[in-house]
C-alpha cells in the first residue's frame, strides 16, 4: 500500500496534469488497483476487473500500464466481435516488438516469457467471441510468465460465464461507484482543473444531489451529465437575475409615481370623489333593502324599540296599511309582473315624511331616518306573496332527481374489478412445472428486472416461451432470460437456427440447472 501511495489523488500534493491518477478519485479505488497488482504479481490466475459502464476498468488498466512499464512487458489491447486468437496474439508480440514478419510464431513470446513478466490486458473482453476467453486462459497457463486481466461489465460476465467456463475461475475485482459525499469532492477536484465546464462556486448541496440521482455515482455518467446541469444552473441564476431586475424596475416606478403624486393630492382627489359617490350609494342600498323586506322587519323591530321616538311614529304606518290590502287583490292573479311595481310606490311615503321633519326639531333628523324603515316594513301584509313563491320547492324534488345513486352502484364493481391476480415476477411457477431433464435457450442474463421486461416487450411474438428469473451474484441481483421447454438439445438448437439475431447466441441449458439457479 505505501509503495503505490502515489496513486491516491490528493488535492495538496497532486498535480493537475496526471489524468491517469486523478481518475482513481478515491482511497477505496487506488486500493483496487493495489490488489490487482498485488495478483499480477504473485498469481497465475487470470483476473477480471468488472463494473458498469463508465467506472473506469479502462483507466484502471491504463494505469497498470503506465506504472509498471518499467518492471513488467505491459500492452493493452482493445477487443472486438471481429477479435480472433491469432489476431490478438499477434498484437501481443507486435506491442512487444517481439513480431517475426507474418508468421504466427509463439517460440519468441515464449521466450520473452520465460525471461520476463508479460502483461496482457483485454479491454472490453465481453465482446469477444464464445470460447475464445477460454483458449485464451488456457493459452496463459502453458506460459508461466503470462499474465491475463480481462475488463467486462456485469452483464457481460453473466453471459461469458454461460459460455466460458473458466471465467469462474478467475479472480473477480470490482470497482465501487462513488459515494454522494465522494461525488462532492469529485466535483470540486474537477472544478479545480484548467477549463472546467463548472466552477468552485457553482457547486452547492442541490447540484451534487441531482448530480448523484442521476449518475448513481459513476464517474463517467457524471462527466457526462455535469454540462447538462451546469447550463440549467446558468438558466436558473439568470432567471433570477430577469426577476430581480423586473422588481428594481417596479419599485423604482413606484418610487416616482409617489414622488410626482404627493400623498395629500391623493386623499385630496378621494375626498372630491366620495361626497359624488355617496348619494349613489344610499339609492342603491334603498333599492336593494326594499326588494328583501318581509324578512327583515322583524329583526329591525326589537333594535329599533329602543329609541322613544316610536311612539310618535306608530301612528304614521296605519294609513299606509289601506293600501297594500287594496293591493293584494290585484297582486293574486299577477304574482311575477306586479313583483316590481312596489319599488316606485315605496318613495311616496317617503315624500311626506320630510313634511314632518320641517315641523320637528333638529335633534329628531335621526329618527327620521329610522322611520324610512317601518314605512318600508309596512308591506308587512305581502308575506302571502312568499309563501307564492315557496311553491319552488320543486327545485328541492329536481335535486333527488339529479342524485347519482345508481352510477354510484355501478361504480363500486368497477373499482373492485381491476384487481385482477396478475403475475409478476420472474416466471418462478412455470419454471418449477418443467421437467428437469428438459431443455431451455438461455438468451441473455441482464443486470435490472426493468430490462428483462423490455426485452419481453421487444419480442412479443415470442411471450408465451421467453421467461426470466432472478439470481443472486455477489450483492448485485441478475435476471437470466430463458425460451421455451425442449426434449431434446437438438430441437433447442434447430430453433435457435430461425429465431432473430438475439437469441442466436444463446446456451441450451437444462431446466435441472436453472431450477436449481432460481431457488437460490
């Protein structure tokens, strides 16, 4: 561990240019890379560095690589579906220098073997086609100076495991993602390098938290979305920034519409103006009181006996009495058209009464007043014309009508129906119900349940044979998809022949091994 301390990246003492160290970001990372140049160094076996996409197997690698160039014959070679044994050994002895003109010759790299530790490391080696990762650690056990490290995610061991068996065999190294609290510090370590695309400040509690939500801590992810989130910061600060300009310019208008128009112009020109609207005012309230009157005489009779004015007026209703009983006969057989003719009749009582304040001292003005009311309440007698109009009660009898209570009936099953006992899962029943020595296509092995559900949906055609079921690979759990139920691996194989291009690669396997995988 102190041999390799110069790897960790620390903010004090490291210098901005070494991209091969700062990528290792954390303690938990650089110490990976210990172990696996522990491995190399006192290990035969072959290694496999795993992750997801975007960890960093391939800095990882190239780390090894710069760091023990000078011990070790260290090359890293990219792999492809088109890799083949002979092209990727012959790429060896080329990065060795070590190449005979066209000749595949392994007497020189055996060799350069014996004399020294070689180093091949295979990138993306889940491309590589079935069974050649097989002949390949075979190949390296006959030379004991060899050494191989494949790097692959997790979905691709899954499925090199199906069809290389010594896969298992090889020592698993896995790069963990970055924690949110590491997140942080990767941003402010990116933050300090010439051109970054955010800066020391920009960085707050809300950008990693988003940043982390959508990276899952994954370096790679995180470069990739941090230009994203950066630009929306800069649209956030500057809507802002339009906003607090809008208020500045707001306040300062209000500013000097106070300055122009001096606060006593303002109560100037409202008191002019409210002496016009008042007598409009009282119009408009005595026309709205007298459309209401049956209901309200006998609450105002108690307030309004206080007063010892009443006497005086109690005899000024009893000529007004007459005529609304004159007025009922003819109001019978026109209830809704005589409706409005009380509102003119009613001034006329008012008329006279000014007749009497000329005649009563200053001090009764206010019970003048009060007397506009029982004039107005003399229309007692009309009570009649509201029992007329209680006859709307058949707008109570519309309301029953309109009551929704057989849709409620009818809604109650409906929402009982949807639950239905879908199945979800991964198939567990109709896998149990296979025989055992029958035989299945395991298509592909994927790392989330949402994925083998798309993957469902892709081939519809094919539902009724395509299952998945889960297994546990260290902590992580995996989906393996399988098709169908055959007697016979041939008729599996004959099958597999027609299907589409996915399934082309897929392992006969039979259904004794994958019930056992899926009872884990």
């Amino acid at each position: 561990m102190l041999d390799n301390d110069d790897l960790t990246y620390s903010y004090q003492k490291r210098s901005v240019g070494n991209n091969a160290e700062r990528a290792l970001i954390t303690l938990e990372r650089s110490q990976k890379l210990d172990l696996l140049l522990h491995l190399l160094a006192n290990l035969q076996q072959s290694l496999i560095v795993c992750g997801p996409e975007g960890i960093g197997k391939t800095i990882l690698l190239e780390t090894v690589r710069q760091n023990r160039k000078d011990m070790w014959e260290v090359v890293l070679l990219p792999a492809s579906s088109a890799s083949s044994f002979e092209s990727l050994i012959n790429d060896l002895l080329r990065g060795l220098n070590i190449a005979k003109g066209s000749a595949f010759d392994l007497s020189a790299l055996r060799d350069k073997c014996a004399r020294q530790k070689v180093v091949l490391l295979i990138d993306d080696a889940g491309n590589l086609v079935p069974g050649l990762i097989t002949m390949l650690i075979e190949f390296a056990d006959s030379l004991p100076g060899l050494r191989l490290v494949f790097a692959m995610n997790h979905d691709q061991f899954h499925i090199k495991s199906g069809t290389d068996k010594l896969v298992e065999e090889c020592h698993f190294i896995e790069l963990p993602p970055l924690s949110k609290k590491q997140c942080g510090e990767y941003l402010q370590n990116l933050s300090a390098q010439p051109g970054a695309v955010v800066s020391f400040n920009a960085i707050s509690d809300s950008l990693i938290e988003d940043l982390y939500r959508a990276s899952n801590g994954i370096p790679g992810k995180i470069l990739g979305q941090l230009p994203k989130l950066a630009n929306y910061q800069n649209k956030k600060r500057s809507k802002a920034g339009l906003w607090l300009a809008i208020a500045g310019v707001l306040a300062g208008a209000g500013y000097a519409v106070y300055s122009l128009l001096p606060l006593g112009q303002l109560i100037e020109q409202t008191a002019v103006n409210a002496p016009i609207s008042s007598p409009t005012d009282s119009t408009n309230k005595l026309a709205v009181e007298s459309l209401p009157v049956p209901a309200i005489p006998e609450s105002i009779e108690p307030s309004v006996s206080v007063p010892t004015n009443e006497v005086a007026i109690a005899p000024t209703p009893a000529p007004a009495l007459p005529e609304p009983k004159a007025a009922e006969p003819e109001l019978a057989p026109t209830n809704v058209a005589v409706a409005v003719a009380p509102v003119p009749e009613k001034p006329k009582p008012v008329n006279p009464i000014p007749a009497d304040i000329e005649k009563q001292p200053v001090s009764q003005a206010v019970a003048s007043e009060v007397i506009s009311t029982p004039a107005v309440a003399s229309p007692v007698p009309p009570k009649p014309e509201p029992q007329i109009e209680k006859p709307a009660t058949p707008v109570a009898e519309s309301n029953p009508v309109a009551e929704p209570t057989p849709v409620q009936a009818v809604a109650k099953p409906i929402e009982r129906k949807p639950a239905k006992p879908a199945f979800e899962g991964s198939d567990q029943d109709w896998i149990m119900a296979q025989p055992a020595g029958n035989f299945t296509l395991q298509v592909m092995v994927l790392s989330s349940k949402d994925a083998a559900l798309r993957f469902q949906k892709k081939y519809a055609d094919y539902r009724d044979g395509l299952k998945f079921y889960p297994i546990k690979q260290g902590e992580q759990e995996k989906y393996v998809v399988i098709y169908g139920s055959f007697q016979t691996a041939a008729e599996a194989i004959q099958l597999k022949a027609v299907m589409p291009g996915e399934f082309k690669q897929a392992m006969e396997k039979r259904f004794r091994a994958v019930q056992k995988e899926s009872r884990r």
